[in-house]
C-alpha cells in the first residue's frame, strides 16, 4: 500500500446537494422552494412566524424577571492559589488580596469581589483577603496554617435616600378638631 492508494471507505463522504441544477438532479428548477410567494425569495427569515397562528412567544405567559442589582463575583480554588505560589507568580509570604490575584492574572477586574472555593490543596502558609469564601476553604487555608480574611462587598457609594414625609392636607383641620 502507498500514500497515494489511500482513501476513505466508500459513502463516508457524502456530496452536498447541488441545487438549481437542471431538473434531473431531482432539486432543480425551483430548488425546493415551491412556487413564489415569501418564503421563495431570497432575503427571508421568519423566525418566530408561524402561519398566522397565535406564536408559541405569546401564548406562554410572562415569567420571572432579571435582576439587575445581582453581583457575581469571580471564582477562585485554593489549587490554583497553589499552582501560582508554585510557579512564582504570587508571592506566599505577602499578604494575598484582590490586587495581588489581578497582577498574577487569576482573576479579571474582579468588580463583585472574589470567592474563593476549596477545590484542590494548599501547601504554603498563607494570608488571605478576599470578598467571601466557602467554609472548606477556609478549613483547607487554616489546616496549611494560614489565615482567611473576608472583606465586606463593594455597595453602591451614594447613601440611600431618606423618604420624604408627605404632607398631611387636612394637618390644620385635625389640629383645630383637636382643640376643641
């Protein structure tokens, strides 16, 4: 046998349908389209039109909603606090924050804080500040001999704002009632 006697098992590459091509091809004239109308022009995407019939879109009711004040904060596992202590990329005897996971590039902005998880092992004797941490983790870090520090969650900056009372229209009325 040589390179050039190589080849695939007969059907295991199949041949793409040629439409338009002549009407013994079987898919010719109107290539599968049918006669006119929209859906036999080109430029056509109805998704989500069925017919005329009430689409299935609004049929199903309307449900739950997105929460837009939601924080999800980036994930990290004391395995890879490790492999990164390990290939030097994170120094174990400073402190371990939020800025220092940034620079080592194992977590993004980290805008929702940082999680950390107790997924893999922890070896070195660490610091850790960090948003929230699971109590495995903590348990994992504190077995190596470290310490965890949780940070409370970036709020908003502005302080809520008081309601303002609303005027009582009948204030004098109930006043003059009063005294009498």
């Amino acid at each position: 046998m040589k390179l050039n006697q190589l080849s695939d098992n007969p059907g295991a590459r199949k041949a793409r349908i040629r439409w338009g091509r002549g009407i013994g091809s079987g898919k010719g004239k109107t290539a599968g389209r049918g006669h006119k109308g929209q859906l036999a022009r080109t430029g056509v995407a109805l998704n989500g039109f069925e017919g005329g019939q009430m689409p299935i879109y609004r049929r199903l009711p309307k449900r739950g909603f997105i929460n837009p004040f939601t924080r999800k904060p980036e994930i990290v596992n004391i395995g890879r606090i490790q492999a990164a202590i390990d290939s030097g990329a994170l120094d174990g005897a400073q402190p371990i924050t939020i800025d220092a996971l940034k620079k080592a590039g194992i977590v993004g902005k980290g805008l929702d804080g940082v999680r950390l998880l107790g997924d893999g092992t922890i070896k070195a004797k660490v610091a850790i500040e960090v948003s929230t941490a699971t109590p495995s983790a903590v348990a994992a870090v504190e077995a190596a001999g470290g310490t965890v520090k949780t940070l409370a969650v970036r709020k908003s900056a502005e302080p809520p704002k008081e309601k303002k009372k609303k005027k009582d229209k009948n204030a004098k009325k109930k006043t003059a009632a009063a005294e009498e």
